[in-house]
C-alpha cells in the first residue's frame, strides 16, 4: 500500500520547483496513483501559494477541493501575517512537526520540494 506525502517548502526563488511539485500533484491525484496521497506546506511555499496564478492556482484549487492538502504551518502563517488568507484559500493551519510526525509514524514516503 503506497502512502506518499509531498512536502512542498521551496518558494520564492524556486517557482518553477514548487508549479512542478502542484501540477504534479494534481496529476497523481486524478490518476489515483497512489493509496493515500497528501500535502503539507512550509515556510516560503506557503507565501508563495498565495499567489498562484493559471494553470498551477487551478491545480492548486482542485487540491485544496479534493482534501489532498493537509495543512499549512500554522506558525509560520500566523508570523508572516497570512494565516488569514490560507484559510480564505482553503488550507488548515497546523502544527508543521505534529503533522509531519504524524505523515511519517502512518509510514508515508515523504518527497520534498
């Protein structure tokens, strides 16, 4: 049984990293790739998510309405001020090291962006 977690936590600077890592995720999402699949985000990518546009802000969409994104860093969001609109976007906020602890004692194989 397959359990996959991409950790995306790149941002500004490594666009291109982090549109790969989304319209990839999309992609395993709807060909049901995987068991169970997720994503957390961390740090820069939760800035850079904010400001999503295209191709990339609609797989991100589709992420947030299939319940693939678990959650963003509540911390960080709430440091840099974004906490708000995460949740406008549809992304819960939680603890980064309970979650990842979480996703890696359930035996999920962690990718990071």
């Amino acid at each position: 049984m397959a359990k996959v977690l991409f950790l995306i936590a790149s941002g500004k600077g490594c666009e291109e990293k982090v549109n790969y890592a989304i319209i990839s995720a999309a992609r395993i999402t709807k060909g049901k790739r995987f068991d169970e699949f997720k994503i957390l985000l961390y740090g820069p990518a939760e800035e850079y998510i904010v400001h999503l546009e295209g191709e990339v802000a609609e797989s991100f969409s589709f992420l947030v309405k299939e319940k693939v994104i678990d959650s963003a860093c509540s911390a960080i969001a709430q440091k840099k001020g974004i906490d708000k609109t995460l949740s406008n976007v549809g992304v819960s906020l939680a603890p980064f090291g309970e979650r990842l602890a979480y996703f890696i004692n359930q035996g999920y194989s962690v990718i990071t962006f």
